[in-house]
C-alpha cells in the first residue's frame, strides 16, 4: 500500500491533533518521524513529523485537513 504525505507538522502535539480528526472521520492516517522530534527533545526535525494516509484517500483527506475545525456544541 503506497502512503502519501498529507501533513507535515513540526509540533508533535499538532500531527497527533490531525491524526485523531483524520480516524475520526473514517481515514486510515500514519504518522512518520514523530519518534525523531520527541527524542530530540524538540520539535524540529529534518523533513519534519510526516501524517501519511493510503494514495487513495490522500485527495480527501487533504480537503478534509484543510476544512476548519468547528466545535460542535
């Protein structure tokens, strides 16, 4: 199964927050290189912490991604 970049995040806290909207919504999400930035001790890595989803969800859950996030009350 190809993985395609949907995110790149710097804070761990942010790729974490994205990855839990993107299951929640029925996509299948990977984070990548999270392990990098939290041994570091920081949040910058080379290349950044990736989220990844399967190539054939990746067109929506970019949409998906760049739809604001509204609470719900």
């Amino acid at each position: 199964m190809d993985l395609v970049t949907v995110l790149t995040a710097l804070d761990p806290g942010d790729a974490q927050l994205a990855r839990s909207r993107l299951e929640a919504a029925g996509f299948h999400p990977v984070i990548v290189n999270e392990d990098t930035a939290l041994w570091m001790g920081t949040a910058i890595t080379i290349g950044g912490i990736l989220l990844q989803v399967p190539e054939a969800e990746a067109s929506d859950a970019k949409e998906f991604l760049e739809t604001p996030n509204t609470p719900t009350e």
